[in-house]
C-alpha cells in the first residue's frame, strides 16, 4: 500500500491506448485473452509496464487507472472500495464490446486484489464472468483488514510505507514529490483500511493468492482464506520476500499469470494448492 520503485524497464513506454480509465500499453495478438490489472494502493498504470511488456506476446493486458493519479492527477480520489469497484465495473460493462469481448483474467496486488475480487463479482452478476482470479499481497475479503493510518499524521504515513518497503527513499525525501503523492495514498489508505466483505457468492473460477513469506500484511492462514470465495479451483503461492515480493520475482509472477489466463496452453494448469518459491 504505497508507491514502490518502478522496477526494470526494457523499452521505453510508448503513449498508452484506451479509455481514461484503462491503459493499454502493448499489442497483443490477434485473439489473445485479456488480462484486467489492479494497482495496489498509492499506485498507477505506469508501474505494470514491465509485466505488460512481459505478457505482450500471449494476453492483451490493460491497467485501470485510478482517478488521481498521472493523467488523472486532477480528478478526486475515491475512498471507498466499494464505489470505486462500482466505477470500475460500470466502465467495464459500458465498453464491453471492446473489453469484455473474449476471456479475460484479472490480476490484482495489495488493495488492488481486493478491488479485483470486488470487480469480478460484479462482473459476474452482470454476466461477464472472469476465466480467472489472481490476487497478491493481501488477505481474503472475509477476514477485515482494519488500521488507522488513514487517520495519523504525515509521519506515520511515511513510516508504514517504509515498513511495507518498495518506496523510492529518495522520493520520501523529497518534499514536493510528498506533497504530490501523499494525497493519494492516504486516500488509499482509507478505501483499504475501512473496506468490509459485504457476503458476495462465492465466484465459480480458479483462484490463485500470491503472497510473499515475511509480508507484514499477509501471512499463509488468511491467503488460504481465499479458497472459501471461490467453487473452483485454489491455489497459493508462497515466494520469497515482503509486501512487494513481486519485484524480484515478476518472471515467476508472470509464469503464474501466463497459467491462469484462459488461452495459456493446451498444458494442464498447476493446481497444486500449495507452493513455496525459496528463491
């Protein structure tokens, strides 16, 4: 729940397709599936340019972008869970001749996972139905998350970021890039923080959590809780690393990602329902 350090990059970005809402940032093939991506909190579009790139070749990728942030620095930030999946979903359902049109998985980290969870049911009541889940860093939607550091002084902002880790100290340290982006990420902070499971039915597609194996914000227990909101298929993986585990390991997180998306391969997907990364 903050702004990491991008991690590598091995092109440069070029201008981004797509509604205000959803960023395209590479081409697919012609019929590939569709990946949906959730940012975490304190995030944007732009971070997931590496796993895009990396996905290019097999899924059409699009980021949500969330209001406040780069191109929609301007807009208010939303602070609640709910309205934003309700903002999400509507936008989804109205441009469904373009974004709902094949399978789609959706992938979500931190308070994006929990907003993806969100999403899909509405997406599925709707009749969309995702082929997939994947969700990271966070705990099941029925075990509450409740904090106050929505409510603290700046300082304590700062310093759960830093316990959470992938933040730019250098951006830390610089005050007018603080003024820029703490906005937001306190908005975050609330929407996360004040989010409660309303008792959706569970969904029918494959489930899979990724968490990291010292996340101070997700431990094993409340991952395996994800298995009570789906009928389908549940799996965990376990890697090594923190909150954002993800940045060392985004070849494996793309190889989960390429596994769970729907047009993957003719290959049986791993369901094996545990499985530790020691790398």
């Amino acid at each position: 729940m903050t702004v990491p350090v991008r991690p590598r990059r091995t092109t440069t970005p070029a201008p981004p397709t797509g509604t205000r809402w959803l960023r395209r940032f590479h081409t697919a093939p012609a019929g590939a599936p569709r990946l949906l991506v959730f940012p975490h909190a304190g995030g944007n579009a732009s971070y997931f340019f590496p796993l895009s790139a990396a996905l290019a070749d097999h899924a059409d990728v699009l980021v949500v972008q969330y209001p406040g942030r780069q191109e929609r620095f301007g807009e208010p930030c939303v602070e609640s869970l709910h309205e934003l999946a309700d903002l999400v979903a509507a936008e989804l359902i109205r441009t469904q001749d373009s974004h709902l049109d094949r399978p789609f998985g959706i992938f979500g980290h931190s308070m994006g996972a929990s907003l993806a969870f969100e999403v899909a049911c509405r997406l599925r009541d709707a009749g969309f139905p995702p082929a997939a889940l994947t969700v990271s860093g966070r705990r099941a939607p029925s075990i509450p998350a409740p904090g106050a550091v929505h409510l603290a002084d700046d300082e304590l902002l700062i310093a759960d970021m830093k316990l959470l880790g992938g933040t730019d100290e250098q951006m830390l340290d610089h005050p007018e890039l603080l003024a820029a982006i703490l906005p937001a990420v306190r908005s975050d902070y609330v929407a996360t923080e004040t989010y409660r499971f309303r008792g959706a039915t569970p969904l029918d597609c494959p489930v899979t959590a990724l968490i990291g194996d010292v996340d101070p914000r997700v431990d094993e227990p409340q991952a395996l809780a994800w298995r009570t909101h789906t009928t389908g298929a549940y799996r965990l993986r376990v890697y090594a690393g923190g909150h954002f585990y993800l940045l060392p390991h985004l070849d494996a997180v793309v190889s989960e990602l390429r596994a769970d998306l729907p047009a993957a391969g003719s290959d049986t997907p791993d369901n094996t329902p545990i499985r530790k990364d020691p790398s």
